[in-house]
C-alpha cells in the first residue's frame, strides 16, 4: 500500500519523506565498532543500517600478481535485517551487492595492494570486507560500499612475527590510496531519484549502480531492475551519480 | 581487469588478432540444435561460443512461486568445465550466480509476462567455448532461443561488450584484452526501442570515455539486430518454402 | 510485405488504420509490431501474426485435444497440452441434468480418457475452460494420440483439408487435429498415419511435400 502512495508522490514531485529526488537520508558514519576487526564500520542511512567488517589474514597471491595483496568482498543479508531475508547460503541479490561492491573497491584502485605483499610469490596479505545487513529499509547497496570504504580507511595492518599474527597489534594503517564512493540511481517512468526507500525500490522499472572515484572517473556500473534504461538518459544518471559522489565522500573519514 | 601486463594489445594502431579498434570478430549464428527444447540458438563471437535453450511458457512447480497475474523468466548461464584454459570445477559459483541474474534482467523488457501468468520461460546458456565476451554472447544466443521457442516478445535483444586496452577504445573484447585491458564494458539493448537492458562495467574511465564506449556498443549492437533478424526470417522462411 | 515474408518479433507491421487486431500482435501508439516469429494476416480489416513456433496458449473458441487428468465433484481436469489444465464443468460435458449425489462421474469421463473439445472461456490469469458443446466435440474412444508442434498442425490439415484428407483416404484411419498440437488417430493402418504425420512435422520446410507424403502412404 505505500508503494502506491509512494509512486503517486513521485509522479507529483515529491517523496514519502519528504525528500528532493537527489536527496539522501540522513547518514550517520560510526568508526570502530566491532573491536575484534582489523577495521570497522557502521553506516546508518535514514532506518537502513549496515556494518562492514575487515579482517585480515595472511595467503598466496595469485599466480598472474605475485606482488600484490588480495581483496574479498562478501555480503551476508542476515535474517535479522529484513522479514524478506531467509536462513543459508547468500542468494543472488546478495551475492550480486557484494560482487558490485568489489568491483567499486578493486576497479578504483582504492588499495595500494603492491604494500600488501609479504613474501613476493608466497605470502601476502588477503583483505576480507564482510558486508553485515542489519536493517533493510532501502539502499543496501550504496550504504554497504559507503561502510566498506570507511572500515577499510580505518583498518590497520597486523604485526607479524615468524609467521604469526600477533592480534591487537599493528604495524601500520592499510594503505587506501582512494575513496571511491557508490550512488545508486533508480527511474521510475521519466523521474529520476537517489537513495530510495524500500517502498519506492519495490516501484522502481530500473536502478543504476555508479562508483565513482576521487578524481571523478567511474570505475563500476552495474544495471538493476526489471526494465530497460533509455540510452538517452544513461548521461543524466551518471551526472546524477558523480554529483553526489563529492558529497557522500566528505563523510569518509 | 587491471592485471598489471607488459603485453601490447595495440600494435600499430591495430589490435592484437589483426582486428581494428571498433571493430567485431567474426560472428556466426545457428537456429535450432536442441530439438527436446522449445527454441535454441548457437552463437559465436570469434572463439567464444554459447549455446542457449529454451523451454516454455511451461508450468511452474513449485506451485508457491506462481504469480498469480504474469510469468517468470529463468535462467541460468553457466560455462562448461573444458571451456577454459584451466579446468573449471562444474557448478555454480558467485560469477555465475550474479551473471544469471543479470542475463534474466537483460531479456525480461521484451517479454510479455502478461501472456503467461503463473508459467515459466527458462532459458539456459552454455558457455562451450570462453575466449571473453562470454555473457553477451550468450544473451544473443538466449534472443535467438526465445524467439524461436515463440516466446511472446516485444523485440529481441541484442548484446556485446566493448572495452579501454591500451588506452584505446575498443569494440567486443577477446580474452586477453579482457583479462590485461584497462575497462571492460558489457552492453545490451533493445537497438529499436533505444533501451539499454544489461550495462556494467568494471574499469576507471571518465565520463566522456565511457559515453563515446557506449555509443560504440550502441553501434555494433546494430549490426547484431541485422543478423539476428536474418538468422531469424532465414530459419523460418526456408520452413514456408 | 509478401504472403509468405516471416516476420520476427519487434518487427514493424504498419499503421493500424483502424483495423481490428488479431492475435500475435501489440500496439505502440497506432503502430502494430509482431510479438512473435511468424507469418503475417494484414487485410484492410484485420491484422493479425500466425507464429510459426511456440507452445500452446489457449484462446477462445479454438478446437482442442485434451486428456482428462482427474475428475472432481463437479466435472473434469482435462490436461490441454500446455502450461493451464482446463475445467470442463459437468453442465459443459454432459447435457441434460445428472445428480452429482447419486451419479459417478467418470461413466462419462474417466481419468485417460481423450476428448475434442473447445476453449469456452479463458480468463486474463489463464483460468481456462473446455466445454462439448460443439458440433465437433467427442470422447474419442480407442486411438493413439500424437504430440506436434502446434505451428504444425495447419501444415498437417493442409490447403482447404487436401492433406489430412489424403492420410484418411490411404490409410483408412479416423483422424482428428487438436489446435492445441494433438492428432487424434485410429485404425488398422495407423502406423502409417502416424509415419507420415511425423513426416509432414519434419519436413514441412521442403517443397513436393505432398508427392513425398503420397508415394510414401502408396507403397
């Protein structure tokens, strides 16, 4: 019922919460949440909360970069975050969030992952981001990439003695070079709007995931949604996208 | 993507396999093939090759996933064990699982639901050849099956990918310029309707980039619709004498 | 556009100049596209897409196969060869009144059993209904009954009926053709009918069909 409240205010302008179509809700960024993680995250995005966890653990590198680090993205969409969400393995919305987020974080460059090696060819280290849903209200997506970022800006790197981790303690930050930041555009007919909520996710005809870097290059898209986007207003979106990214970037700290 | 390569994929302003920057491999299209399903197609994009079947609108079991006033699409790519360099372990992984979404994504605008409430269309894709590319050639070859198969459509869909290799844009993107190029970009539209049903991108490339690439896709998009309409009225033109 | 053009989905079929609509067809604005592979019927009051392909979907009035699948208090799940069982309420099976306390309903229709019967209602959700009452509906007793293609079955019926009428003639058999891609056949020789359906649905595409068909029943 309030999908058809929500789809007659967006044809009128307006939004169920009152917000501009290019607006966010309200953000708030915790840091350091879970103290057991190499880095943490929380990120609340108006009742959408997320919290993304790095862990980090020694590996082989692959075979084709034997001087670099690796990165794993995951995202768990726990029953706990939405009635919607069912018990085992990740279904293929989860696995496509993390999948999208991955790519945000390793197409951008965002880790020097060359300062990740230990051991050329045998030991580097590997970078695990988990992606937690805690509450789904909308806008999973770019709330998950928007904690991945901040709890890989404020994750450390372990010491490491003879092949041990010593945990609790560090010998350096991990070294993040860039911020990319994701901004998901939903259409709906000929309107355009940002950060929707789950009551206007479920009216939208298509969604556009855009990851945009500090230096305005887009380095992940991703098309959702069950309809097709007219080419003409492939432009206007990333617009859209790479405006707000200068936004949501001043938040990650 | 962004393996680190002292490979050269532009040589002489022409690319590695001879090919200029927008320009295509060869592409070959086959209608029929697997005559237990309802249509199916066999496209090739150079050394990538895929095959795609489909079967309904049949019934849905279980009966809980019915909806009650429009049809599902389903579908599943999945590439052979022996179709890579390295042997992959049969099955599906998270690559699969997301790419069988969004080919589902891709090919559900021309659909008509409507027609078949509480039924299924399910289309499968076999990558039997990977030399990049992989996922739109199997959505061309998924078009092809549909519309054989007498799937109500509104149009069919046409896909391919386009990319950045050595700082140059490139149209449809073998392997090694997939694996050691700079952005990769897979594309598909509905070329008469001017709808883009599969977009996504893995690279770093600005906005002027990537909107010049997407009118590249755009065009080569194109020429596959003159081919699969050919392949198409072909098959079935021979069928009424 | 030339009788025997095919025509593919998305495909431009012209204005629709008023003109009623038949199947296999959708608007955009005032312009007509085919929805499917297929041969297009355009006269100055009609249009329409005959599909050369597909499964069966179920229309109004059309004549079908059908093989009762279970039988309920008051009438008959016939399974209609596609994605929707079709009902066949007992005042559309049976005439005159029948008293479901005292009466057992598969002395008319029994579970296997075959009828002709016709699409009598079809709901927007694909709730579909079958009923007898037709010149052409009966329980067709004995027999085999055949799957094809359903885009095959005019092919088999051929020009004004020449077709079916030649495989009834040469091999003595009873023949019935379903819409819904059922052929209904019985007889001393319909081995042979059956040979030569399967040919008809192969070999459609060729040319002398027809003289093939003939000398294949003659021999």
């Amino acid at each position: 019922m309030r999908e058809r409240y929500a789809y007659e205010l967006i044809q009128k302008g307006m939004r169920i919460d009152e917000r501009k179509f290019d607006e966010f809700r309200k953000i708030k960024i915790r840091t350091d949440v879970s103290n057991k993680a190499e880095g943490s995250a929380h990120v609340t995005l108006g009742e959408t909360q997320v919290i993304a966890g790095v862990k980090l653990k020694t590996g082989e590198p692959y075979p084709d970069t034997p001087n670099e680090g690796t990165l794993i993205v995951n995202a768990e969409f726990t029953p706990l975050a939405s009635p919607d969400f069912e018990s085992g393995p990740p279904g293929e919305d989860a696995v496509e969030l993390a999948r999208v987020v991955d790519r945000g974080l390793r197409e951008s460059h965002c880790l020097d992952l060359e300062k990740l090696c230990i051991t050329p060819k045998e030991k580097v280290w590997t970078v695990f981001v988990d992606l937690h849903m805690i509450n789904h209200q909308g806008n999973l997506l770019d709330a998950s990439a928007l904690a991945a970022i901040t709890a890989l800006h404020n994750s450390q790197v372990p010491k490491i003695e003879e092949d041990t981790i010593i945990r609790g303690e560090y010998v350096s930050k991990l070294p993040v070079v860039f911020t990319p930041v994701n901004v998901t555009v939903g259409k709906i007919e000929d309107k355009f709007i940002l950060d929707p909520l789950i009551e206007e996710e479920n009216i939208l005809d298509s969604k556009l995931s855009v990851s945009v870097r500090d230096d305005d290059k887009i380095c992940a898209l991703q098309k959702m949604g069950e309809q097709g986007i007219n080419f003409d207003d492939l432009e206007k979106m990333f617009d859209m996208a790479i405006k707000k990214s200068k936004e949501l970037r001043k938040l990650v700290k | 993507m962004g393996h680190k390569s002292d490979k050269k994929l532009i040589v002489n302003g022409k690319r590695a396999d001879g090919r200029e920057l927008d320009q295509m491999r060869p592409i070959e299209m086959q209608i029929g093939l697997v005559n237990r399903a309802n249509g199916s197609a066999l496209v090739k994009f150079g050394d990538t090759h895929a095959i795609a079947a489909a079967y309904g609108p049949r019934e849905l079991m279980p009966r809980h996933k019915q909806e009650a006033d429009r049809g599902i699409i389903r579908t599943r790519y999945n590439m052979a064990p022996f179709s890579v360099d390295d042997r992959k372990a049969p099955g599906s992984d998270r690559r699969s699982t997301e790419l069988s979404k969004v080919i589902r994504l891709a090919l559900h605008p021309v659909v008509f639901v409507q027609d078949f409430p509480k039924a299924t269309v399910d289309v499968y894709i076999e990558i039997l050849q990977a030399d990049g590319s992989t996922r739109v050639t199997g959505i061309n070859a998924a078009s092809l099956a549909m519309a054989a198969a007498g799937v109500p459509m509104t149009d069919l869909v046409t896909a391919c990918s386009a990319g950045k290799i050595d700082g140059k844009l490139v149209s449809d993107l073998n392997g090694i310029e997939d694996n050691f190029g700079e952005a990769d970009l897979g594309y598909a539209m509905i070329p008469s309707k001017n709808m883009v049903t599969l977009l996504q991108m893995d690279g770093a490339l600005t906005k002027e980039e990537l909107v010049t690439l997407l009118n590249m896709a755009k065009e080569s998009c194109k020429k596959i619709y003159e081919m699969e309409m050919k392949v198409l009225k072909e098959k079935y033109e021979k069928a009424l004498e | 556009m030339t009788e025997n053009s095919v025509v593919v989905p998305g495909e431009l079929l012209g204005d629709r100049k008023g003109r009623k609509l038949g199947q296999g067809l959708y608007l955009d604005g005032e312009n007509v596209f085919s929805k499917f592979v297929g041969v297009p019927r355009i006269n100055d009051v009609e249009m329409s897409v005959v599909p050369l392909a597909g499964v069966y979907l179920p229309y109004f009035g059309d004549r079908v196969i059908g093989v009762i699948e279970s039988v309920e208090v008051s009438g008959w799940v016939v399974d209609i060869n596609c994605p929707y069982s079709a009902f066949l309420p007992l005042s559309e099976g049976v005439e005159g009144f029948v008293d479901t306390q005292r009466t057992d309903l598969t002395k008319f229709f029994d579970i296997d059993d075959v009828i002709m019967c016709v699409i009598s209602r079809v709901t927007k959700n694909k709730t579909v209904q079958v009923s007898m009452d037709d010149q052409t509906a009966r329980k067709l007793v004995g027999g085999v009954a055949l799957k094809v293609t359903p885009s095959k079955i005019p092919r088999i019926i051929g020009k004004a009926g020449s077709m079916i009428m030649m495989i009834k003639e040469k091999t003595k058999c009873d023949i019935v053709t379903g819409q819904n891609g059922l052929v209904w056949i019985r007889g001393e020789n319909k081995a042979k009918a059956i040979e030569a359906i399967v040919m008809i649905e192969k070999e459609s595409h060729l040319s002398g069909l027809t003289e093939k068909i003939e000398k294949m029943l003659g021999e």
